[in-house]
C-alpha cells in the first residue's frame, strides 16, 4: 500500500512540473512566431 502511495505522490509530482512546463514552452514557440512578421 506505501509503494501505491509513493507512486501517487510521484506521479502527481511529475505532473505539477510537467503541465507549465509544457505551456511555457507553447508560449515561447507562439511568441517567436509572433515576433516574425514575414513568417507564415
């Protein structure tokens, strides 16, 4: 039961680091997009 519980923890760990991980690194790409102005 102790090993679910760690895998728990972990998992939701990993989660709270991944998720605005990822949306920073969405909005970094949208801004280089942006800053382009002949890019298509």
């Amino acid at each position: 039961m102790s090993s679910m519980i760690m895998g728990g923890a972990i998992a939701s760990v990993m989660w709270i680091v991944f998720v605005p991980w990822s949306k920073l690194r969405r909005l970094r790409e949208l801004d280089e997009r942006a800053e382009r102005p002949d890019g298509d």
